[in-house]
C-alpha cells in the first residue's frame, strides 16, 4: 500500500522546505501556507518517491517536493488520474522537470533527475493529509466514462 511519508511546504523563494506532520490541501489552490500554490495552477502540489531519493542519495524534502510517497509507482501515473491522499483529492497534471535549482543541490542532479523528478498535481478536492495516510488510485475521468459506455451497451 502506498503512503505518505513526507509533507513540505515552501514559505520564501531561495529558503529550504518546512517539514510539518500535516497539511491542509486546500481545493484548486495548493497547501495552506506555501508559496507555490496558486489558483487554477498545474503545479500546485508535487508528489516524489522515496526510493528514487534513496537511489539519489537526496534528503526527503531537498528537491523541494510537497509530499513524499513510498510504493506508489509516479511514472505510471497519467495526466487526468486522480489520488485519494489523505482527505484530499489530487488530480495528475504532469510530470516535473526538473530545473537548474537542482544542481545547487548537488552538481549533476538536474541531470539524474530527468525524467523521474515526480509528478505536479492539482487539489480537486481539499481536506487534511497526514505523514502515514495512505494513497490510493481512483478512477480517472476518462476510466468512468469508459464504463459508462460499457455499461449502456455501447
């Protein structure tokens, strides 16, 4: 099962993240608190995984991610599919690039992180998230019109 093991938020631009217990996600916005949540933004909360920071050598946190997660599969997740963290809902924007703030960091870091920096997603649905809460899949929009159609014969 997939849970949360780290929560962030960035309270000054150049300023390393705060790490907190819980968070309040608040709906079309981001955290409550960080400075990267802005309304109808696509970037409102990043997810990465634990195991690739492992595999990095990087501290939760360091790559100034909002939640860290442990045994959910990032790169398999597609635009549009939506996560029951917590309380809250996030739906799946895009996957993060990773920028040159990374390589402050560590020199070479922007470049091992090509392609696995995690995934950007949107509150949908506000509501408290908690280090351990677990993270389950839901359906996409997609997927239940899909079955909609399936349903009625079509």
């Amino acid at each position: 099962m997939a849970e949360v093991v780290g929560l962030f938020i960035s309270e000054a631009h150049g300023h390393p993240v705060r790490a907190l217990h819980e968070v309040e996600a608040v709906a079309n916005k981001g955290f409550a608190g960080c400075i990267h949540g802005r309304p109808n933004s696509s970037r409102q909360v990043l997810l990465m995984d634990a195991e690739t920071l492992a595999l990095l050598r990087v501290a939760h946190g360091e790559v100034l991610e909002n939640v860290t997660t442990l045994g959910l599969a990032l790169k398999e997740l597609r635009p549009g599919q939506e996560l029951q963290v917590g309380e809250a809902v996030l739906a799946v924007t895009k996957p993060c690039t990773p920028c040159e703030r990374m390589d402050g960091i560590r020199p070479g870091l922007q470049a091992e992180l090509r392609g696995r920096r995690g995934m950007l997603c949107k509150v949908v649905q506000g509501g408290r998230i908690r280090r351990g809460d677990s993270i389950q899949i839901l359906a996409s929009a997609s997927e239940i019109a899909r079955e909609k159609e399936v349903d009625k014969g079509g």
